[in-house]
C-alpha cells in the first residue's frame, strides 16, 4: 500500500507502537506469513511487536488504525481511526491527525 512503510516508521518514532492484526482461521499458513512479512518488511523491532488477535476490542491504546469496524477494530478501547474513509482516506491525512497528537 503507497506509503504505508513510510507512515510506519514515522508512527515509531512518534508513538510506542504495536500491529494489531488478524488472519482468516481456515488459512493456516496466513499467520505466519503475516509474521514473515512484517519481519521482512518492517524489521525485528516490529516483529516483537506484532499482536494477531480475532479480538481487537481487548487490547487497548490511544489510537487503532484500521480500515475496517470487523473482528473488534470498532470497539476498540481507545481511539479508531478507520483508515481509507472520507475522514481518513489516506496515509498523509493519518499522519497530519496524529501528528497534531503526539
């Protein structure tokens, strides 16, 4: 996704931050590559920081972002921002908002 690994390294330097994600169940191999891409992609530091959840509303932080309200993201304890909609429709308008938050 444009810019997504860019955001995601200004996002660590602003905020102690985690990936929250999940994976289909009946896709065995989806978790670790979820796993191995982020390893890949994002380095060791944000491996060790990868939560695969089909529960997100039992973590808790200031903000989530995620595209879709599905398997918690809406009742997550703190704020959602769902990203790709008309508020949020892209990564620079995410990183304005919080930007103005840290």
């Amino acid at each position: 996704m444009q810019d997504a690994l860019e955001s995601y390294a200004r996002l660590t330097q602003w905020f102690d931050t985690y990936i929250l994600s999940t994976a289909p169940w009946n896709n065995e191999s989806a978790w670790v590559d979820k796993l191995l891409w982020v390893k890949e992609y994002l380095g060791e530091p944000a491996r060790k920081r990868l939560i695969l959840s089909h529960n997100k509303h039992l973590n808790f932080g200031d903000y989530l972002i995620d595209d879709r309200p599905n398997n918690g993201a809406r009742d997550f304890k703190g704020e959602w921002i769902q990203f790709q909609s008309e508020l949020f429709p892209d990564w620079a308008s995410v990183l304005d908002y919080l930007r103005e938050r840290r």
